[in-house]
C-alpha cells in the first residue's frame, strides 16, 4: 500500500517536471495560477541541481540530473521497503 502511494508520488514529480520543462521551450505567462504552482513545486528541486551544474551551450540540464537523482532516490527508498 505504501509502495503504491509513495509510486504514484514519484510519478507526480515526474509529471510536473515534464511540464516545466516544455514551459521553458514555448511562451507562458508566470502569473497564471497553475503555472505559478508548477514552478513553487519544480523550484526546491531543480535549484540544487542549477547551482551545481552550468548551463551547458546555454541550455538548463538540472532537470536530466534531477530525473536521474529522483529516480535513484526512488530506488533506494523502494528497496528499504
């Protein structure tokens, strides 16, 4: 049960990473409510990651490093479950 809910939770994450990454690729407006919530719960993530790595060529890969990080999290939690 608790494997399933804390699933379903990582999926989330990984949903709305997925959104603010194709935010950044097309224009938006950063006042609307969703979008404003999308990047008060993307933020605490990727900043760590954004402050360790440089943008490369001008492009942002936090949020590569941050699916691999979350994804390695995932694991370790998982098999302590």
């Amino acid at each position: 049960m608790i494997i399933e809910i804390l699933d379903l939770f990582f999926q989330a994450i990984y949903l709305v990473l997925i959104v603010r990454i194709a935010l950044s690729w097309i224009p938006h407006d950063k006042q609307h409510p969703i979008i404003e919530w999308i990047y008060k719960v993307t933020t605490p993530i990727l900043k760590p990651f954004q402050q360790m790595i440089p943008p490369i060529g001008g492009m942002d890969v936090s949020p590569i490093v941050a699916f691999f990080a979350i994804g390695f999290l995932k694991r370790i939690l998982f098999s302590i479950l």
